[in-house]
C-alpha cells in the first residue's frame, strides 16, 4: 500500500507579505474616535440650580434683610400710587379729548347743515331742460284750452236758448294757471206737443248747435242724428196736419200720395169741362200732384229713418276703439 503525505505549506512572514499591508492599509485609514467628554447641565437646570442656591435658608434667619425688604415695599407702593395717578391725569385727558372731539363733531355736522341746504338751495333753481320742458306744457295747455273753449262756445252760440251754458274741467299747469281741457254743453231735444213746425224749427237749431264745431266729436254727430230723426217724425206729424188725414201708412209711405194724384186728377178733369182755364190749372195739379208722389228725405217715413241712423250709428262706431276718448261732453236734456 502507498502513503501519500499531505505537506501543509505555511507562510512565511515576510515583509512583503500582501495580507499584511493590506490590515495595515486599513488601520491607516479607519476614522480616529475621540473620548467622550462629561455630561454638563443645561440652562435650564442651571437657572433652577441657581434659584436654588438664591433662596435663602429657613433655617437661617439672620441673613434677612428686613430694611431692604421694606425699601422694597415702600417702592412697590410709591410704584402703585404713580401708576394710579397717571391713570387718573390719562383718563381727565381723554374725557377732555372726548369733549373736544364731540365738539368738533357737533360743528362739522352744522357746516355740512348749511352745505346741504346751500345746495338744496341751488337744486331749487329749475335747470334748462326742465324749463324747456315745463314751457313746451304750457304752451300745449294754453292751445288746449283756446280749442275747448272755442268748441263748447260754438254749441253754445249756435244753440241758443236750447243750449246751456258751456262747463269746464281744468288742469293747473306749471304757472300755477288753470287751463279747460275738457268741456261739456247741455242742450234739450224734447219735442213741442201740438205744434210740429215749432218741433222742426227747434231741433234744426239743436241740429246746427251739434255740428257748430269745426271738428264735432262722436258725441256731437249722436245727437245731430237723434235731432234729425225727431225732426223727422215732427215732419210726419206736419203732413198730416196739413192733409186733415191721419199719417200715412209706415208699411207704403206711397199708398197716400197715389190717392192724392187720384183725387187731383178727377177734380182737373172736372175743372176742364166747367172753365176755359181748366187747361192750366190741371197741368199745375198735376205737377203738385208729381212732387208728392216723389218720395222727399224730410218726410220718409219713421221705419225708413230709424233704421238710416241705426246703420250710421253703427259704422260711427266702428272706429271708436281705436280713436282717442272724447273729451267733448255733449249731454242731452229732456
């Protein structure tokens, strides 16, 4: 059997071992720590230490200072007193600061008095555009009330003794001047019983009196149209009269003028034989006889004419919505 030894090579120390160096490498270059030095007290401890070591034994007694702790006391009051009487001497200034500031203030509030009303004073003078304006009313009230009055002094001219006396409404303007803006005239459209000629005459004064105005309001053409339909049935009143006969039938105004042309005829017919002027008297008959066939517009009948003045009535209005309101009054007594 063959036995190997193992040989163990040990190192030697050289000086040029690298293990060495290297550990020597390091001890150089590690970081040196110095020695810790003893802990000391900090301020605070230090100031507690201190008052500690200030305050006195108990024990001790003969280290009190009783003048200087009654020299002490004597500026603690002398201290006291001061302050009291600087607050005393502050609180007299402020009161009379107070004052004077109060008076100061009662006198700015006088003088802004007198500058409010200065100028309250000044605000009252009207400025030019207001004057302008208070001008432009005045002269649109004065032409207002020219037109009112030359209006209602129409109804009342033309009317005469069937006409009142013409009423105002009037308005102050900025002269401190009433103006009429509005008038009103009371006129009578009652019929006379028994005579339809003084009728006629009265209601076509009434009728002249209701459209005087160069410009007749709705109102006005109303009540010419009410006169002209009284005027109307006094005028069929009249013809009755006239013809001793009753008025003509309503239904056929017509019926009565063919009777009249009939008796005309017969009665010329008569006359012709009996006279030599018969001749001209039936051509004269017959003419008349003619004209009251002729239907005439004063003596239509009363159907006829209430139903014209309801028709104009009704398209006078038509535009009253959109016209201005009348300002012209024209009432009717009866």
């Amino acid at each position: 059997m063959n036995i190997t030894p193992q040989v163990n090579n040990l190192p030697l120390a050289t000086v040029v071992n690298p293990p060495t160096d290297t550990l020597r490498r390091e001890n150089n270059q590690r970081e040196v720590i110095s020695q810790t030095t003893a802990a000391g007290q900090s301020a605070a401890e230090r100031g507690l230490a201190r008052d500690r070591e200030a305050r006195p034994n108990n024990n001790n007694v003969d280290n009190i200072d009783f003048a200087a702790i009654q020299e002490q006391a004597e500026q603690e009051a002398a201290r006291i007193n001061g302050s009291e009487q600087n607050q005393q001497d502050s609180s007299e200034q402020q009161g009379q600061a107070s004052g004077q500031n109060a008076e100061d203030t009662e006198n700015r509030a006088e003088r802004s008095q007198d500058d409010d009303q200065q100028n309250s004073g000044d605000s009252d003078e009207p400025s030019p555009q207001q004057e302008f304006a208070e001008q432009q009313q005045i002269l649109e009230l004065q032409a207002r009330d020219r037109e009112v009055r030359a209006h209602e002094q129409a109804h009342a001219a033309v009317g005469g003794p069937y006409a009142g006396t013409p009423q105002y409404t009037f308005e102050t303007g900025p002269d401190g001047r009433r103006y009429a803006v509005e008038g009103e005239v009371q006129v009578d459209l009652s019929t006379i019983d028994g005579n339809p000629r003084a009728t006629i005459a009265k209601l076509q004064q009434v009728y002249a009196a209701a459209l005087a105005p160069a410009n007749p309001s709705i109102q006005d053409t109303r009540v010419a149209a009410q006169a002209q339909q009284l005027i109307a049935q006094a005028q069929s009143e009249l013809v009755a009269q006239q013809t001793g006969t009753e008025a003509p039938d309503q239904s056929n105004p017509n019926i009565r003028a063919n009777q009249v042309l009939g008796e005309t005829q017969a009665t010329a017919s008569g006359t012709l034989e009996n006279s030599s002027e018969g001749f001209d008297q039936l051509i004269n008959r017959t003419i008349a006889a003619q004209d009251q066939v002729v239907p005439d517009l004063n003596t239509r009948s009363l159907e006829i004419t209430e139903r014209a003045a309801r028709i104009e009535t009704f398209y006078a209005n038509i535009n009253q919505a959109f016209e201005r309101p009348p300002r012209f009054q024209f009432e009717i007594t009866a």
